[in-house]
C-alpha cells in the first residue's frame, strides 16, 4: 500500500464506543487510499483503545489529550457535564454518515441541509462484514456464546433487544418488557442488558423474580455482544432498539425489521425515520405516566413479527439493505462522497 505522505488527516471523538468506532472505519477507508490518519481522544479511553481498536487498524496513528475535567470525576457516571463540555462546533465541511441512495429520502434532507453547510454523506460506516466486503473485525474469539446460541434458533425466530451504552430500562419497564417475552412460550430472545447505573445516574431496573428460570430454554441474556454479527444472523426476527444512529445504520445494512423505542437526543429523529419513512418496524409509546406498558410492548411483537404487515415490513427493509451496499460498493454514491473529499483535501476537487 502506498501512502501519500504529505496529505495528513486529523480526526477527534469523544471516547465512548458509538463514537470511536464509525470514527476508525471511517480512518481505514481514507488509509486504503493512502492518506495517513491520526486519532485524537481524551486519556479516558487510552488503554482500551491501545489494548483493542491500536492493535486491529494499521497505518492510524492515536495521540490522547487531557479533557481538562477534574480527575476524580466519575466519566461514565456523569455523562451530562461531558456533553456540556464537548458541544458540537462549526467546521468548513461536514462530512455526514448518512446514506446517499435511499431512494431520494436522504437526498431530499441532505440539499436542505446543505443550504446551512456542505455536506458529503459517505455512509453506512459499518463494519464490512455486513456490506459483504471482508470479514468480521480481527481478534474476535473463536468461539463467541451469542453466535453460538443463535446457531442452534430457527431461521427468522429470536427477537434481538439491545438499547445501546446509555438508554436504561427502569424497573416498572424492565418488568413490563420480561412479562411481554415470557407470556408466550414461543418467543426466543437474546437480550443485551448492562447492570448498573448509566450516565446520568439512572439505575437499570431488576428482572422479575423466576424469569431466567421460566425462559432458560428460549432465551439469552448478555452484557455484551458483536452486533454487526448478531444482526446479519438469518435466527434474528427483529430488532428492539433504542434508535442510536449506529443501530439504526446496522439494521437497514442488515435488512432486519425494528421495534423502535428511542429514548434522547437523535434517537426519535431516528426512529420516525425507521418507522414512518422507511416502513421498517414499529414505535413502541409510553403509557400516561412515561413508562411503558406490556400491553403496548407485545402489540409491538405481534405487528413486526407475526401481524398483517410483517411480510411489507421485511421486504422494506430488505430494500434498503440493498440500497445501503450500493452506496458503498464501486460507483456508488458514498464510494465517490469519499473519493471526492480525498481529491478535495488534496487541492484536486472538481
């Protein structure tokens, strides 16, 4: 591989997961090309990015800085004060991880936003496993109990339930969520649930008691999993997600249908998109008080997984996995998006 020296680009996230991560993607598709990258993030995140992402991206150099935060102060449990920190600013040009060839759907955004800033989308930055152009990151275990799991489930039959890194379930929706999966004996679920507290103190609720025991035989529960692998497993039924634009970009690259229940920030944008522009799944609404109930959650299974509109659902979402590979394979939109930043930066755009 040939590296252009002189043509160096810099790029700076916030340490958590769902930003580093489309970040280094991102990296990789420019040092292809022969553009050398530097990551800079804040001492935070230094070990785990040199004992996981340093070692899976050669030719990205990382540098980490002091966030200039107190020392003593708890990062993952005050996330408010770090977003108060780290608000966006301007730049000359954004580039957006959006998704160019959706049949005019983000076209029609992106020239409105272009009025305010130029704008190049180059997404789905997903892994390249599920785009079908390489395999699965490096230095994934062998043997991974998920896939494992999801091996040994029919074709089309778990529900995958996974709110992201901050979105927390309270306890009277944690409940509501373990009756909806265990009232039917042939709901299979694998549920990625963190214990603890998130970041703004929030505490994620308790199973109910008996339920690991009544549902051992059709479900699994996790902290963690790979979800670009969980996602493109032919067992996964549906998707319930919190709508981070991470998962939402994964299920279109994945083709899978969603249960949508966003929580914050981008995350109801992102849910009317899935929902009510691409037709891929369905909104799950809080009752009167906020919380949600079982009654609304199972609707919710029904419609996506068995209802009249299932089948519609699948074959939307089906179209837009193709749309997704499109943009990025040869000639695609977010191919030349990225093509033509490389010739700008370079004093070639024409």
């Amino acid at each position: 591989m040939v590296h252009i020296h002189d043509t160096h680009v810099l790029m700076v996230s916030l340490f958590y997961h769902g930003h580093i991560n489309p970040m280094v993607r991102y990296a990789k598709l420019l040092t292809s090309r022969g553009i050398h990258v530097t990551i800079a993030t804040t001492n935070h995140a230094r070990d785990q990015i040199l004992n996981g992402l340093a070692k899976q991206s050669d030719f990205i150099d990382f540098e980490f800085f002091d966030d200039g935060l107190d020392a003593e102060l708890d990062r993952e449990k005050n996330l408010g004060i770090l977003l108060e920190e780290y608000l966006p600013r301007d730049g000359v040009k954004n580039l957006s991880n959006l998704i160019y060839a959706l049949e005019g759907k983000e076209e029609t955004l992106v020239h409105s936003m272009m009025q305010f800033k130029p704008i190049l989308p180059i997404g789905p930055l997903v892994s390249p496993y599920m785009l079908n152009v390489g395999e699965a990151l490096e230095g994934e275990e062998e043997n991974d109990l998920c896939l494992d799991w999801l091996d040994k489930q029919g074709a089309s039959s778990v529900i995958y339930i996974a709110l992201g890194s901050i979105s927390i379930m309270s306890q009277s929706e944690t409940e509501a969520l373990a009756m909806a999966l265990e009232s039917d004996s042939n709901r299979r679920f694998l549920w990625v649930r963190k214990e603890g507290e998130n970041g703004w103190g929030g505490k994620t609720g308790e199973l109910p008691k008996g339920f690991l025991e009544n549902t051992k035989d059709r479900g699994l529960i996790v902290p963690w999993c790979r979800q670009d692998k969980v996602l493109m497993h032919p067992a996964i039924k549906c998707f319930l997600t919190h709508c981070g634009w991470n998962s939402t970009l994964e299920t279109i690259s994945a083709g899978v249908p969603v249960i949508a229940y966003p929580d914050w920030t981008d995350q109801p944008t992102n849910a009317k998109l899935l929902v009510d522009v691409f037709k891929v799944g369905v909104r799950m609404k809080k009752i009167k008080d906020g919380e949600l109930g079982r009654d609304e959650i199972e609707r919710c299974i029904v419609e996506v997984t068995t209802g009249q509109r299932a089948l519609a659902m699948k074959e939307q979402a089906t179209k837009w996995k193709v749309a997704a590979k499109k943009a990025t394979s040869s000639g695609g939109s977010s191919n030349m998006n990225i093509e033509n930043f490389i010739n700008a930066i370079r004093g070639k755009f024409v």
